[in-house]
C-alpha cells in the first residue's frame, strides 16, 4: 500500500509551511515546527533513530554517533513515521508508540519502512529542487553527484539512488 503521491503532497506541505525553497533541506527546523522535539543520544550502530509518541508528546530520537547526513536521514524518515504511520503500541508504565529505524529499515522488508524511506528521501531532495540542479549539469557523472550531495547535505550513495528514482542515470 505504496502511497507516493501522497508523500510528495505532505513534504510539499511541509516545505511550504517552512518556507523552504531551496536545499538544504533544514530539517530539524521542520521537525520542531510542528511540534516535534529532537533528541540525540548515543546509540549501538545498528539503531539509528526512533519516533516515540507519548500522549500528545512525540519525540524523534537521533543517534548521536552517526555521521550528520545520516542523522538528517534519520530525522527526515521519523518525520515519515510521523505523518504516515501511527506506530507500535509498546506498554512501559503508560502507553507509547514507537516507530524504530534500525538495520531492517534501510532493507525495505516492510511497507511502512519503504515509505518512510520514500518520504525521507523527498523531504531531503525534493523532486522539484533536483529537477532545477540536475539541469545545471551536462553529465550527471560522479563529481555531479558529489556536488549534488554536498549541495543537499546528504551521502553520495543517497543522491546517487534518489536520480537513479527519479529516472536520471548517473554514470559513477
């Protein structure tokens, strides 16, 4: 149950919302604009985030030890959660709703995983913003996506699979 209009529409929304018109995308900024608090701790590799819900309070949880582009990732897929997928309810002393991003997320073995994944990826390299960059360039080779990265505050590797979705064929 795939819903990418409907992801391209609620990252719209948000990048509207924020006024954002060109990357990097500030999402952290976006988080806490909707209420949302952000915290960073360390974690084990493996884990690189979490969206816990609790009450009226939601919390996205960040790894401290990871890379920030990958942080940014990690903020960017728990705000998916958050607008896409109402979570796991999880019993400690009161009731919570946790969306956890580990290992398994990044393998897309779920569909809640797989959209998150699609939001993130929106949310940090929208589809309009690529378009505009990606005509700057003659060849979108590897120094283009590296520039491209750089430019949108992400790994190479993610901007590489972004342009391989959107229909661009780096040539890496």
């Amino acid at each position: 149950m795939l819903r990418f209009k409907e992801i391209r529409k609620s990252v719209g929304e948000l990048l509207e919302q924020a006024r954002v018109r060109r990357p990097p995308v500030p999402v952290e900024k976006i988080a806490q604009g909707i209420g949302l608090t952000i915290r960073y701790a360390p974690a084990d590799e493996e884990v690189s985030g979490a969206l816990i819900r609790r009450g009226k309070e939601v919390i996205i949880g960040v790894n401290s030890r990871h890379h920030p582009n990958r942080r940014r990732f990690t903020i960017a897929h728990e705000l998916g959660h958050f607008r896409l997928h109402r979570g796991v309810a999880i019993h400690i002393d009161e009731d919570f709703r946790v969306n956890l991003r580990d290992e398994d997320s990044s393998k897309g073995v779920s569909w809640e995983e797989v959209e998150a994944n699609r939001f993130a990826a929106e949310l940090l390299m929208p589809t309009g913003f690529l378009f505009q960059d990606v005509e700057k360039f003659k060849n979108i080779d590897k120094q283009a996506v590296q520039n491209l990265a750089r430019r949108y505050r992400v790994s190479s590797q993610s901007m590489e699979i972004r342009l391989a979705n959107l229909g661009f064929t780096p040539r890496v």
